[in-house]
C-alpha cells in the first residue's frame, strides 16, 4: 500500500500512473495510514513555505523524519523533493533538513523535458539512465548534497543532474529516502519506468 500525503492538490495523475504499475494507492491525511503504508509519496507544486505549513499542521513532517531514520520508503517529487533540504531562499521556508542544500529560485520558470545524468549505481534509474524527464519548476537545487553531507547515517548519497539553463539536482537518493525534481508521472515510459523502480524498494 502506497500513501499519498494530501495536501489539497491533484494527485489523479500520479496516482492513476501508480495504479497502472499495480499499485494499492490512497492519497490521505490520516497519520497512521502514513505511518503505517509500504511507501509515502510526498508530491506537490505548491511554494515551499505553503507546503512546510501544511506538513506540520497534520504533524507529517515529523512522521516523515520518522520514516526516513526508521529506513521506510520516502520518495518526494518537485516542492516535495525541496521540503527534504535545508530551507529555500523565496519564499522563506525551513525544510526537514534530511540532507543538506538550499533551495533557490531560477531567474525564469520552466516547463520543458531535460535529459538526466544519473549514477550508474542508481536504484530509480535503473534501465532508464541518460533519459529525457519532464520538468516544470520555478525553483531548484544547485550544489552537490554529496560534497556537502558530513554526517551520513546511510551510505553517501545518489545524485542526478541535469543540464537545464545550468546544472540542477534532478534526482536523489540517500537511504530510505529518494526524490525527483521532475514529475515522473507525466514523464511518458521513461516516468513509469522509474515508479516501477521505487515500487520494488516499497
């Protein structure tokens, strides 16, 4: 079983992509469901600051941190990749701080598909390294969370970049946790492909 935190947002299309890979996915609230589910979804569009807010009215943030030490399966996508770093710098927000960057705003939006460099040693990309993912973003990660992370309580983290205007963090994944900038959902083959991967760690 597979939960998706709701946050007020349109998770159809996430969770239609989900289901068709076999997948029992409920988008929910309920704090014991989210405690309790073989995977969590963290997805959302919505500004960093709306989101943090959001989480820690229903108290996700800390079942989330929770999760993540207790090697359960997190995988967050676009603002729900951002909420893991540090903080983001417009809008002011605080994230989980579950591994180290902050969070900038690109001198433009952007909606366009970019091709990923991902490590060879990739989970989420196995099958599928050096594919095209479609981004829609106004905000991203510059620096390497590798380089920066001194205290590491799973093995050093994973990290794709792509080529967008200049190098961004595309994807990520440290231990229980795992995170994509892009939306794998609208990401045609290449997208399922990479929820069939993350499914096999659930």
């Amino acid at each position: 079983m597979i939960a998706v935190v709701d946050l007020g947002q349109d998770s159809a299309t996430l969770t239609q992509a989900l289901r068709s890979l076999g997948a029992d996915v409920l988008v929910t609230s309920d704090p014991e469901f989210l405690r309790e589910a073989n995977g969590l979804i963290l997805d959302t569009g919505a500004p960093m600051d709306t989101t943090m807010e959001k989480l820690k009215a229903m108290r996700a943030d800390r079942m989330i941190e929770r999760r993540i030490a207790g090697g359960r399966p997190v995988l967050g996508i676009g603002t729900g990749m951002h909420a893991m770093f540090e903080r983001s710098t417009e809008p002011a927000a605080e994230g989980l701080a579950q591994i180290p960057g902050i969070v900038e705003t690109l001198p433009a939006p952007r909606t366009q598909w970019a091709r990923v460099k991902a490590p060879c040693e990739s989970v989420l990309f196995e099958g599928i390294e050096d594919q095209q993912f479609y981004f829609e973003h106004a905000h991203a990660v510059h620096s390497d969370p590798a380089a920066e992370l001194t205290e590491e309580l799973f093995d050093p983290p994973l990290v794709a970049f792509c080529e967008c205007e200049s190098p961004i963090v595309a994807a990520l994944e440290y231990g229980p946790l795992m995170a994509t900038q892009f939306h794998p959902e609208r990401s045609a083959d290449a997208g399922l492909e990479l929820l069939r991967n993350w499914l096999a760690t659930c």
